[in-house]
C-alpha cells in the first residue's frame, strides 16, 4: 500500500504543477478556460486519492501522526510531494 501511496503522491504533484504553471497561464493570459477545467478535476481526483490512501496507510500500516502530519502538508505544496518517501516499516524508528 506504501507504494500505491507513493506512486498517486507523485502523480499529484505533478497534476499540481501542470495545473499551476500550464493550465493558470492558459486560463489568464491565453483566455483558454477548459484547460483550467480538465486540469483541475484530474488534480482534484487525485488529491482526493491521495488523502484517501494516506488515511488508509495511517490505519492499516500504522504510519505515526508527525508523519500523516508531514505528508498532509506536502500535499498542500507545490512539488512538496516529490519529497516525501513513504515509511517502508509499518512504524519507523523517530516517525513518531
């Protein structure tokens, strides 16, 4: 599961950038709306996924709170999830 995690945190970040740097300017300086539209319900499904699988890998795996903390916050920055790498135990040494 810590790697599904893994795998949509990337995918985030990267819909969190394209929503950022492509679609906003296309939206605001090109006058092209719809990619705003696709951009952002693709972004928004897949922060959905994420926060999802991070509560179920907080539950199932046992992740500490400081680390849910962490990987919350990532996900609020942009490329913030490009730096978090995924507990590989379910309760690691100084995560707690």
């Amino acid at each position: 599961m810590a790697e599904w995690f893994h795998r949509v945190a990337i995918l985030e970040g990267i819909s969190y950038l394209v929503l950022l740097l492509v679609a906003m300017p296309l939206k605001y300086l090109a006058g092209y709306e719809m990619a705003v539209q696709v951009v952002g319900w693709a972004h928004g499904a897949l922060f959905i996924a994420y926060m999802v699988i991070l509560g179920l890998c907080w539950i199932r795996l046992g992740w500490s709170r400081r680390f849910v903390l962490i990987a919350f916050i990532a996900s609020l920055l942009p490329a913030g999830p490009f730096f978090l790498h995924p507990p590989r135990e379910e309760n690691p040494v100084g995560m707690d």
